[in-house]
C-alpha cells in the first residue's frame, strides 16, 4: 500500500523558515520523482517543488523560487521542503505527492502551514 504522511508544519512568523518531511512506504521509492503540492484555502491546489527519481533535476513555483528547497534521502525514503522567507501568503495545506506512468496520483492527508505574526 502506498503510503505518505506529511509532518512539520506549523505556525511562523513571516521571514520565519519551517521544513516539512514526508515519508513514503509501499513503492520503491528511488524509481519515483516526488513533489510538493500546496493548497489554501478557496484556490486550486498548486505544484510547489519537484525533484526527480535521481534528485538531479529540481523544478520550484515561480513563487517560492530561491526560497524553498527540495530534497530526497534515499536511505530513509523521505523528501523535505525547507521553506525560508516564508510570507503570508505560503499559508497553505502542504502535500507530498507521487504518481504511477498509468497516472494515478497519490497524496499524503497534508500539513498545514500557517505564517502570521
């Protein structure tokens, strides 16, 4: 059963940093690209980052570029979202995502993320 579960989220203040983690099970897990997805509340839910199955290739929201970074540990089948500069508007539902060549999609239930002071 593929599995994602979402931790480290939280409230911060606005130039504040966070980082999320995601932990994956149930898939072999270096075969697969992973991303973070973010959604607020009203507004569709919003590719944030993207790291491929090798971690070579990384792709960032216009956004939250040269802000967050993304990144894989193979050996313990995890990704990570550190989030710097964060601002108001980052508040979100973050989620860790992969999908199989067929396209289903999976998600994990999400962390919220909230930046106000």
């Amino acid at each position: 059963q593929v599995q994602l579960v979402e931790s480290g989220g939280g409230l911060v203040q606005p130039g504040g940093s966070l980082r999320l983690s995601c932990a994956a099970s149930g898939f072999i897990f270096r075969n697969y690209a992973m991303r973070w997805y973010r959604q607020a509340p009203g507004k569709e839910r919003e590719l944030v980052a993207h790291i491929s199955s090798n971690g070579r290739t990384t792709n960032y929201a216009e956004s939250v570029k040269g802000r967050f970074t993304i990144s894989r540990d193979d050996a313990e089948n995890t990704i990570n979202l550190q989030m710097n500069n964060l601002r108001a508007q980052d508040t979100a539902v973050y989620y860790c995502n992969t999908w199989e060549s067929s396209g289903r999609n999976y998600w994990g239930q999400g962390t919220q993320v909230t930046v106000s002071s």
